[in-house]
C-alpha cells in the first residue's frame, strides 16, 4: 500500500503538471524511478489516474497522467486526512508544551 503522504504529493504534482515523466516526477517528490513507477501502477490500478499518449508528442512512449473523478475525489480525502492528522499533532504538542512549561516552572520554584 502507497503512504497516503506520497499518494497525495504524486496527485498533486500530476494534476498541476500531467505532462511530467516518471522521472521529472521522481526528481520531484524525492523518491527513486523505481518507486515512483510503483505508486503510479498502484495509483493506476485504483482508478485515480489514467495514462494516455502526447498526440502532438515527438516521443510516442511520452504519456499524460491524467487524474479520474476518482483521483480527483481521492485527493480530496488524503488532504481531509492530512488536516485531522496535523491538528490531532498539533493538539498534543500543545498539550506537552503545556506541561513542559508547567515543570520548568515548578522547577524553578524548587530551586529558589
């Protein structure tokens, strides 16, 4: 299964520019040919993506990727999930400043 952070930067890198290749879009996000390959054969497989050839491309091998309805619909909920991830995140970080602060403070009292 593609890490829903990866799904997410390949989606978003493809719906901006369809026309990248498994390389450009490699170099990209940060991640090997290899795997980016992977994601895109997985992301293919759940009919978020769609491959078709440049009409007008001088490489016939040259593809668009093209994001479905589906993919379009998936994106949205990886970044629904993204959103409650970081403000789950960010509510705990809150919490233990919270208490951080509360500790050095009773530190401080301590000590003097």
């Amino acid at each position: 299964m593609i890490e829903e952070e990866i799904e997410y930067k390949i989606l978003k890198s493809l719906d901006e520019n369809p026309q990248l290749s498994q390389r450009e879009l490699a170099a990209e996000i940060g991640l090997s040919l290899g795997k980016i390959n992977y994601c895109i054969k997985a992301l293919m497989g759940k009919g978020w993506i769609k491959a078709q050839n440049f009409k007008n491309s001088k490489n016939k091998a040259a593809y668009l990727y093209v994001l479905t309805p589906g993919g379009i619909d998936g994106k949205v909920k990886l970044v629904r999930n993204f959103i409650q991830r970081k403000v789950l995140e960010y509510d705990e970080l809150r919490q233990e400043i919270g208490n951080l602060r509360k500790e050095s403070e009773e530190m401080e009292r301590r000590a003097k």
